[in-house]
C-alpha cells in the first residue's frame, strides 16, 4: 500500500514538473500561450505519455530503487533521455516537423533538472531520518567493494612493504615540511629506502617547478601537493616523466571523487549536506565535461579542487609512462607510487564528452574505431592491463570489481543503451548485425594465438555469441566464438539467423546479461 501510495505520489509530481517545464518553454517564446500553446499540444501529450511509461518500466517511480543520490540521477537521466529519444523519433517518423527545437528540448532539458533538484532535496530529508528503505540491504548486499575496500585488498597497496634503511634527515625534514610527522611516516612506511639524495621533493601545482629542477634526473620525485589542484595535470605528468630516469619513481597524492564525497557530506548537517553536494555536483562533475560550459566551470572555481575519481588518476599517471606500483589511503588522500616505463603517450584534445570512439581491433587485424556512449571514468583505458593484474577476469569474461565503470554507465550497459552509438559503425560497414564483439588490443592478447588468427578474418557484429551460449570464462568464451565461426563458414545467413533470435531469446526472458 504505502510502495503504491510512493508510485501515485511521484506519478503526480512528474506530470506537474512536466507541465510546468513545458508551460515555461513556451512563455519563453515571443507569441507565448496565444500561438504556442494550441499548436504544441499533441507534442506534450505524447512526451507526457512516453515519459510516464520509461519511467514506470525503468524504476524512477519506485520506492525501493531509488534510495541514494547516485541513483537518483542514474534513474532520473536514463528514463529521460529514452523518453525524449523515443518521442524524437516518433516525431521523425511521422514527419512533425514544425514544432519547435528550444520547447521540445527544453522542455525535457528543464523537467530533468526540477526532478533532479526535487528528487535530492527528498533523498536528503529521508536519509535524515531513516535508512531502512525496502531492499536497502539488499542493495547493499550488492553493491559493488568501496574503493578503500578494493585498495586495501591488494597486494600493491604498500602495507606488507618492509624497511631496511630509512632516508636522509634531509628528505626527512623536507617530508615533515611539507605534510607533517604523522604522513610522512606513513610516506616512509610506504616507500621505504628508495628515497635517496637523488630524489626531490615537493609540494607543487606548476610546469615551471617541475621543469625547472636543477638536475636534468632524478630517481624518485615526490609531490604532496593534491593533483587536483594542478590545471593542467596532463602536462605536468609530462614534465615530471622527462626529469625522472627510466625504472625511476614518482609519489603523488589525490582526493579522489568518494573521498570527496563524503568531506562533503560529513562537513555540512543533515538535508543541507546532499543540498549542497546536488549544486556541488553540478558545478564540479557537469559542468567541466560539457564543452559549453567549460568557461563557466573555470570562471568559478579557476581550475582548482578538480573532481578526480581514481580510475581516472591512475590512468593520467598511465598515460604519462608510469606503472602503478603502489596505492595507499594515507589520511583523507589516495597516495600513489608509480614507476616511470616509457615516455608519454601523446594524444589529441581530451573531453569528457558522452560519446567516444574506442580503438578495437577489427577484420584483418586493423584498428578500428567503435562507437560508444562513455560509461566508464576519463583515461580508464590506459588502465586495463592494471585492473587485469589486480583482480582478473570474472565469470562470463568481464573485469572483477572494474572500478572504471560509473555509477551511470552501469546503467547504461544493462539497458544497452551505451552500445547504440554502434550503429555507426553498422552502416559504415565496419561491423555488422551478429558477429565476435570488437576486442580491445590489452583484451585481444588474452586470448590463444589459434584464436587470435581466427578471429582477424571475420568483421565483428553488434550482437555476439556470447548471449547465444552465455559461456562462463574466458575459455569458454573462446570455445563459443569459435563454433561460432565453423557454423559461419558452412552456412553464413542460417547461422547469424538462429544466433540472432537465439540472442534475443536469452536476453528477453533468460535476462542474459554482460556484466
């Protein structure tokens, strides 16, 4: 009763908010409600019906599936942007045409942020007062390790490290200068005897300090300043790999996202916490990754404090031409020890935009470029091999405790919804309709060589195998594909046929899922 009572409550709020948003696009308009209204009718009618639709089949309507922040937005941006593509194409199809861009979009535009603004505001109070949600424990039981449970479960994270000698009384005071007794024991402790007369210390957020080092090499360089507040980190990373020997160590320190997360929250009381992380939210995780908004977000915060998750700092760092050696939480800061292995990789202008192309290898061996939606953290691809290392494949052939993947891009896989970017690819005929999933290269190599040869002579398909068969491992995955290609070679048409349907079958009433 009262899981119903929730449904028609929110049911009610949603149409007002849409309504409302809806009202408001068009008194934006010259004509306002005289010209505006009458013509536009029909395309708030069916928006309203779509929009109610998703978001009672997605979950944004039900109690038990939305009980923290993060799900809030994930619920909340996924049933709108299904609902406002499906009433687009809708409106393709029947050629309407006519209605106008700045009230179908804005409407949506501004309905999505009233319900996110609204939605936080109510989180906030419930967590005020209760936490005993339905499924609340449940959804606990799983959810996915926290990362100071993922960093303390490896064997990288510097607590097992033993000390022979301890640095110079030098490096020593210049540690205690710069952060205190206290971290610069447990830098010691995590370190160890590799700090010599050969290494420099600092505590910087500038190129021109990095570069301007008196000695052209050094063996270890350490920075205690948090990497957050360096505006042009790639290029630093960049400055400090060119000063440092190969084999050579670099120490830096973050704040990641969660650990933001909760500064935040312990810092302000109760409902005004999550009130103050909504518009934080906005201000510091939108408003950079959108290329509009880029200016705003460094008028008001001049670069520094950057919002850094750690899937993101080890991958800069990666990029820079280090190995991640070492993690360890020391006080409210990630501390990371990586080894310098090459030189930089160089790449284009960085966004955080929410379509990328991935680099896979495709038909002949060649290197391709597959279109996604982003669902995991910027730079997370230059950390696979890393995760790989750290927590090897689980069933059905994905990452362990891939810590790359967003809260919001989990989401989106599951509803596939990141994937249909790849339809460029379709009608560009680079893939086609069912075939072997495109590999990234770290990917690819785990697989045998007699596969790795079959696999380059076929194009790779939107739909695999894998959801024919659903194999368990990696070797059962290979098996797959592989059966697959017999079947192909013999009946190419009658093949992808009975793959396709088999697929369809397994995922609709199976609910064969890739995690």
């Amino acid at each position: 009763m009262e899981k119903h009572k929730f449904r028609v409550i929110t049911l009610i709020t949603d149409i007002v908010i849409l309504a409302i948003s809806f009202l408001g696009m068009i008194w934006t308009k010259p004509a306002s409600l005289r010209m505006y209204l009458p013509s536009h009718i029909p395309f708030f009618a069916g928006l309203a019906l779509v929009w109610l639709v998703v978001s009672l089949l997605n979950g944004k309507m039900h109690r038990g599936k939305i009980i923290n922040f993060t799900t809030l937005f994930a619920r909340v941006l996924t049933s709108n942007v299904i609902a406002i593509a499906i009433t687009a194409l809708v409106m393709f199809v029947l050629r309407d045409y006519f209605y106008s861009r700045t009230i179908v979009l804005g409407t949506a535009l501004v309905a999505t942020l009233l319900e996110l603004l609204f939605g936080s505001v109510y989180i906030a109070y419930k967590k005020a007062v209760e936490q005993d949600y339905e499924e609340y424990e449940k959804y606990k039981t799983y959810s996915k390790p926290s990362e100071y449970d993922l960093v303390t479960a490896v064997k990288s994270n510097g607590t097992e490290r033993k000390i022979s000698d301890s640095p110079t009384s030098g490096i020593i005071n210049l540690l205690e200068k710069g952060c205190g007794s206290e971290m610069t024991r447990a830098i010691i402790e995590m370190t160890g005897n590799k700090i010599t007369e050969h290494s420099a210390v600092l505590s910087t957020t500038t190129i021109f300090n990095i570069t301007s080092l008196p000695n052209d090499k050094y063996n270890y360089i350490i920075n205690l300043h948090k990497i957050n507040d360096i505006k042009k980190l790639d290029g630093f990373l960049d400055a400090v790999n060119s000063k440092l020997e190969m084999e050579s160590l670099f120490f830096c320190c973050v704040e990641t996202k969660d650990q933001r997360k909760k500064r935040v929250l312990r810092k302000y009381p109760p409902v005004l916490n999550y009130i103050y992380y909504f518009f934080d939210f906005i201000i510091k995780r939108i408003l950079p990754k959108l290329a509009f908004t880029q200016g705003l977000y460094f008028f008001l915060t001049r670069g520094e404090n950057m919002v850094i998750s750690r899937a993101e700092a080890l991958g800069r760092i990666c990029r820079a031409g280090f190995r991640i050696g070492q993690e360890s939480f020391i006080g409210n800061m990630l501390c990371i020890e990586a080894r310098k292995i090459s030189d930089p990789i160089h790449i284009g202008e960085k966004t955080y935009g929410p379509l990328i192309a991935l680099p896979r290898v495709g038909k002949n061996g060649e290197i391709m470029k597959v279109y996604k939606l982003r669902t995991m953290h910027p730079y997370s691809e230059y950390i696979q091999d890393y995760v790989y290392e750290l927590h090897d494949l689980q069933d059905g052939g994905k990452f362990r405790n891939d810590f790359r993947i967003t809260s919001w891009g989990e989401v989106y896989r599951k509803v596939w919804l990141d994937e249909l970017p790849m339809f460029i690819n379709y009608f560009r005929g680079d893939m086609k309709l069912v075939g072997v999933r495109p590999l990234s290269k770290q990917y690819f190599d785990l697989y045998r060589k007699d596969v790795q040869e079959r696999r380059i002579k076929y194009k790779p398909g939107l739909i695999p195998p894998f959801y024919a068969d659903m194999p368990a491992d990696l070797e059962a995955i290979q098996a797959s594909e592989l059966n697959y290609f017999d079947s192909f070679d013999k009946h190419p048409f009658l093949t992808d046929f009975r793959y396709f349907w088999k697929s369809v079958w397994n995922i609709w009433f199976h609910k064969a899922r890739s995690r």
